[in-house]
C-alpha cells in the first residue's frame, strides 16, 4: 500500500498529467487502496471516461 506522502505524490502528477498521462498512471500503478483510486478518479475528466476504461479491458 502506498504511504500517504507516496499517494500525494502519485495523486499530485495525476493531477498536472495531459489525458495519456493520467491513464498510465491509473492503469500501471500498484499497492493503491479503492479509496485512493475513487480519489484520483475525482480528477479525472468524465468526458474521457470510456478511454480509460478501454485502457483497463
């Protein structure tokens, strides 16, 4: 599990990553709790939804 300061960090380049960044974020990082992906999800743009779950299949 991801330490809170490690969270932050990964949460923190989410945050500032262009769209392609995001998803490999999402989608390569390990040792995250639901609650901790539920959070970078709250950053995520809805409108591109479908590309991350295309990325996730």
């Amino acid at each position: 599990m991801a330490t809170p300061t490690e969270f932050e960090s990964i949460k923190q380049r989410f945050i500032d990553g262009d769209l392609n960044e995001k998803i490999k974020i999402y989608t390569t990082t390990t040792g995250l709790t639901v609650e901790q992906f539920k959070e970078l999800l709250k950053h995520f743009p809805l409108q591109h939804l479908e590309k991350l779950e295309k990325a996730m299949a």
